[in-house]
C-alpha cells in the first residue's frame, strides 16, 4: 500500500512537469491551429540557456525561472514573424513541417557549439532533500515542480477564461473575421500567443535543467510524449492538456512501479484507447480535428 | 557500358595508379608490392553527429593521426607503410547503416580496416562485413561480448573493454562492505548483457542481486524506479544506462538523497559523461575504467598532445584508437605489408604494450586483454585542474581484467 501511495504520489508530481510542458503546445493549437513540432527543441533551448546564464553569467535558478521564458518570448515572436506567419492560411500539415524543420536546425546548433554529452547544472539552493511524511518520501525539488507548474496552468488558464486580453485572444482566434467585424486587429495578437506558448515550453526547460541531462536532443524524444499528451486531452485543449498530463504522470509511474520496462508503452496504449472512444480527445470539440 | 568491361577499365585505372605512385615517391618498398593498392587507408566508423560523439567521434581522428604521426617519427624512411591515408564516415548508431558505411569503406574507398564502432549492433554489422570482405576490423568503442564470442571471425579484434571487464571493478565493491546490490538496466542487448555480467560479477565475490529491474530506454524519468531499487534496501545501485540516460538517472538519484544511504555504481562511464554532469554530482562513485588520462606521465603527456588539437581531454576511447592505429602500423612494420593475413599474423598470440595497452595480449579469441583500473569519482574540492576527476584506487592485472577465451568462439 506504502508503495502504492508512493508511487502515485510520484506520478502527480511528474505530471504536473508533463502538463506544464505540454501547456504551450496546446496553447499554440488552440490559438493558431499550428502543430508546433518545434516546442521540444524550444524546451532544450530553455534548459540550455538556463545552463548557460549559470556558468557564463553566474545567473541562478529563481532568475532564470524569469530570464529565459522572457528571452524565448521575444525569440518566439522572432520565429512566428519571419517564418511561421507566412503558413498560417494553409494547411496545418505545412506549420508542421516548417516547425519540425525549425527544431532540427536549432538542435544541430546547439550540438555544434555545445557537442552532445551536455551541460552540467547544480541543485537550485533550498530545493534540495527529501520530505517525509510517514513512509512515503519525496524529493523537495519534484514537489517544487509540482506546485509551481500548477500555479502555472491556473494562472494561464484563468488569464484566458476570466481577463479581457484572454477573451480577445479568444476570440481573435476561434472567430476571427467576426472579431475583425468587432474592430479587433487580429495579426496583432497571433505573434504573442506563439512567443507565449515558446516561453511557456522554455519555462518548462528551465525546471528541467536541475533533474534532467541538459542536452541538444533533451526535447526529441520529450516532444513525443507531449503529443501524446495534448492527443489524450484533446489538441488546443488546455484543460484537456493539464489533465492528460496528470494522467500520463500516473500511467507512467503506476507502470513503473508495476510493469518496468511496459511503462512507456502504455502512455500510448492509452492513447490508442482514447483516440478509439472519442476521437476529439477527452477535452476535444469534435471540429477541432 | 557492360559491368565486365567497367571492370577491365577500373581495374586498368588502378594499376596504372600504382605504377603512378611507385614512381612518384617515397623509399621502394622492400619486395615492391609492400602495399595493397600503393597506401595504407585507415577507416574511422563512428558516431559524428549523435550521443557518442564527443566519447568518440570527430576527435578519433585526432588520436589517430597522432598515432601516424609517431609511426612516421619512429621508422623516418625505414616505414613501410609510405602513404597512410585516414579516412571517416558516420554510422549514425544504427546496424544498417553502419553495414552499407563498412562496405563502402573496403570496396569503394579501399579501407585497409577500420577502427572505432561504438553501439553494440553496429559493431556486430561491421564485423559481419569485414569477414565477408576479409579485410581487419578493430573494435573498440562497443561494449559486447559477442564480437569475442559466437559472432568471433578472423579479422574481428576488440581492443579496449567488454561487458564482462566493466563488471570485474564491483568485486572490489564488494569486497568494500557493498554486498546487497540492486541493478536498474536498459531493456536491451546492452543493458541485457550488462546485468547479467555484473550479476555474475557481484555472486562471485560473494555478493547478492536483490532485484534487477529493467527500464525503457530511452527514458527521461527514473523517479519511480529508484523508488522502487531503494524498497530492497540495497547497499548498492547499480546503474547501467549510458549517455544522457545515465546523467538524467544520477540527477534523480542524488535528488532523491539516496546517495546518503546508498552507495552508486555504474556500469560504463567515460570522462566526457563526469564533465557534462558535474563532479560533484558523481562523487564518490566506483566504476571500472580501461585508461585515465591523469593516471601517470606516459598518459599525461598524450592527453597534452591531444588537448592542444582539440581543447578537451581524451576519453579511454580517444586513447584505445590511438594505441589500434598505433599497433596496426606496427604490425605492417614487422610484416613488411598491409596484406591483410599476414598483418593478422603479426597480431595474434602478439604481447603489445603502449600508452592504452600495459601488458596487453592478442588473445586467441581476438579479445585483446589489458590492464585496467577501478576508478573513483574525485569529491568537487579534489579537483586540481579541468578533468582532474578521477582517483584510481585499484589496477587489474590484465589476465583478471579480462575472463578467460571465450568458448563459444570457433574461426
């Protein structure tokens, strides 16, 4: 029972990380209709400049917590402005081409200047060390990920649901022409949801960076399991995202635990079933696929 | 064009080349046919571009031209190997590609042999095609015992290390008071091949596997199966994953504070996986290395050379493909060509010592057995100079390195 417990405990605390990850990338969806195959590389690039400002500029956790989803929201507009735009009245399947191709080049660059075994990077002060309670134990710094990257999602979520910007962007998005009717410059908001969505895929490199090797290709296999995510929950669906990702952090861990070497298997064995019951995704609107 | 009549042309192509060169230059070789197609062409077959780039990788070629570069200062015009031409080409990791790489390399570029091959299956691929083509294969980058083993072939060598060698430093573990051990593997043929070494390894000096527990590789989150190690209330996890799996694994472990009630062993490290993750965050950690750069002036020296050329320090890689380019110039030394048999010759049965090998031995079996060391991760305030990370606390003579002739090998 003791390790039942532990091991849920553990699959929250990973799916918190899983639903933050994946959060930018449903918010680029659901905003744009792009499928941004680049927002694992966009992750890499967060851990990496999180290493970097360490060693170069002596530049700690907490601020690059702030730096970095700030330096790759302005990159993320840099990348919607010069290439993504020129796409987005096609067909999705060329955003997603053109995005697969952005992480590839941007994952060979950063293994040309930083070769391929990696960066190192030091427990953030503070976070470090075990918590207990009872029989179960927990590393500090997971329950730290745990709580920050639920703070995240609310806080996204309700500046979406509940403030003005969020309908705008809303409704600049789901209805555009009619938002253009209503005296709303809708391109003006298109280029900061994606630098948005980049930084949140950046923010979620940054909390990497103390428990994960630091390395150009950290975000190639990652970007799979986060598709499978925003799949289950249903693409453009934020909701859907947090709540698949809570979901595939319990799959996983419970396959762990149980059934080692089935434990990523099965994060596609649900994502079949769930595709096969409702194809829009747990969260989907059936017009969005 | 018919194939038979390109044929006649290539072929009247090559031989006018050789007369070409045997005019061109250089000493006469002895009998005038020293060298098979007027130059010795050494092939490098590595990963250039993915995980076992910097372990390998572009700066092989560094440590081989440096091997050229002795060669040619030791012999001056008594070489019989005039023209030695270095070539590369990136096997991706990947059995197929490194197959169709292998052939290119004998049949169309003319490689003499070829060095390095990291990935187990990749390894086995090229040693396939270099029995077909009955030119040399120098392994020594791949881990697997196979190559010594059921797939054994005359022109197959393995040079560096093997799962079995990796796994003798946890006697010495053992030995240390760490006699319940957990093992956390990659579910595939290294991981495989690594568990059951280091279990037979550990049961042999008197120790006991609590559980082995496979993982999926590749794999970002091991929370739950340290989780799951640390339940058997072991005296040692042993981990065998590589590359990032490794670094992702040591993160998490350390994280979750088990290094204060657990000590950590690990399978197959190279310095370059040290570097990249942070002393600290490894110290303390035993482990079996097949050379250090650090370890006395012969190594150091090479290590200068070596960072002067490519500002980082050789790994037990870098150095073991010197010391087979190295040994393979030696061997057409003494054979007087770069025939490839009669190179084999020279080689068998040989006793090699050199910067990589001390008291190395070409085994019948191909295996090519040395002395290698148990290793401990330096504590972050014994660091004297970059990469001055390990601390080598115990040699194994090279006959207890290495298992005996594997049986299962028949050529």
């Amino acid at each position: 029972m003791d390790a039942f417990v532990q091991y849920t405990l553990q699959g929250l605390a990973a799916g918190g990380f899983y639903a933050l990850a994946a959060l930018g990338l449903a918010v680029i969806f659901g905003a744009l209709n792009v499928v941004n195959f680049a927002h694992g590389a966009f992750y890499m690039l967060g851990a990496v400049l999180t290493a970097v400002l360490l060693d170069v500029a002596g530049i700690g956790f907490w601020w690059s917590l702030l730096i970095v989803p700030v330096v790759l929201f302005g990159f993320g507009i840099l990348v919607e402005r010069v290439l993504v735009r020129w796409l987005l009245g096609f067909d999705n399947l060329y955003t997603f081409l053109l995005t697969f191709g952005i992480s590839l080049v941007l994952v060979d660059i950063i293994k040309l200047r930083y070769g391929v075994s990696g960066l190192p990077y030091e427990q953030p002060a503070g976070l470090g060390g075990l918590l207990s309670i009872g029989p179960i134990q927990l590393p500090v710094y997971q329950l730290f990920v745990f709580v920050f990257s639920v703070a995240v999602c609310a806080g996204v979520w309700l500046l979406l649901a509940k403030t003005r910007v969020g309908m705008i962007v809303r409704a600049a998005t789901e209805e555009p022409d009619r938002a253009r009717a209503l005296g709303i410059n809708v391109s003006r908001w298109v280029t900061p949801v994606f630098g948005f969505g980049v930084a949140l895929a950046s923010l979620a490199g940054v909390l990497a960076a103390p428990f994960r090797a630091i390395t150009a290709t950290m975000g190639s296999n990652f970007i799979i399991i986060l598709f499978a995510i925003v799949v289950i929950g249903g693409l453009g669906s934020i909701l859907g995202a947090v709540v698949a990702g809570f979901l595939v952090g319990l799959v996983e861990a419970y396959g762990q635990g149980y059934a080692s070497t089935f434990s990523q298997i099965l994060i596609f064995i649900l994502m079949a079933v769930v595709i096969l019951v409702r194809p829009a995704g747990l969260f989907g609107r059936r017009e969005s696929v | 064009m018919t194939r038979k009549s390109s044929s006649l042309v290539v072929g009247g192509i090559t031989a006018a080349a050789l007369v070409l060169t045997g005019c061109a230059g250089g000493p006469p070789a002895p009998d005038g046919s020293a060298l098979s197609d007027g130059k010795v062409t050494i092939g490098i077959l590595n990963d250039q571009s993915g995980v076992y780039r910097d372990l390998s990788g572009p700066n092989t070629r560094v440590a081989v031209d440096m091997a050229i570069a002795d060669y040619r200062e030791k012999y001056g015009d008594e070489a019989v190997a005039t023209e030695i031409e270095v070539i590369t080409s990136d096997h991706q990791n990947k059995p197929d590609v490194a197959n169709t790489q292998a052939q290119q390399m004998y049949d169309r570029r003319g490689a003499d042999i070829i060095l390095d091959v990291p990935t187990s299956s990749a390894a086995l691929a090229v040693a396939e095609v270099a029995a077909a083509k009955e030119r040399l294969f120098i392994n020594v980058t791949a881990a697997t015992m196979e190559l010594t083993g059921a797939s054994c072939n005359p022109y197959t060598f393995h040079w560096a290390y093997n799962t079995e060698m990796l796994a003798k430093g946890a006697a010495g573990v053992v030995e240390d008071g760490g006699e319940s051990w957990a093992i956390v593997y990659p579910d595939y043929a290294f991981g495989q091949g690594m568990n059951a070494s280091f279990t037979a390894a550990v049961e042999a000096a008197g120790g006991e596997v609590l559980e082995s527990i496979a993982t999926p590789f590749p794999n970002d989150n091991f929370s739950t199966f340290i989780t799951r190690a640390a339940a058997q209330d072991p005296d040692v996890i042993g981990i065998m994953a590589a590359g990032g799996d490794l670094i992702n694994f040591v993160k998490q472990y350390n994280q979750a504070g088990m290094q204060e009630s657990t000590t950590l062993a690990v399978g197959l490290m190279f310095i370059t996986d040290i570097h990249s993750l942070g002393v600290d965050q490894f110290s303390g950690t035993t482990f079996t290395d097949a050379w250090y750069w650090n370890y006395d002036e012969q190594n150091r020296e090479f290590a200068d050379r070596f960072t002067q050329l490519t500002d980082t320090r050789p790994t037990f890689a870098h150095a073991g493909n010197y010391s087979a380019a190295l040994q393979y110039l030696e061997a057409i030394q003494r054979a007087g060509t770069d025939d490839a048999d009669a190179v084999i010759a020279e080689l068998e049965g040989a006793e090699l010592n050199d910067l990589f090998l001390r008291n190395g031995v070409v085994r019948s079996d191909h295996s090519v057995i040395h002395d290698s060391y148990v290793a401990r991760v330096k504590a972050a305030d014994d660091v004297e100079e970059p990469w001055d990370y390990e601390a080598i606390i115990a040699t194994i003579p090279a006959e207890d390195a290495f298992s005996d002739v594997n049986p299962n090998c028949s050529m």
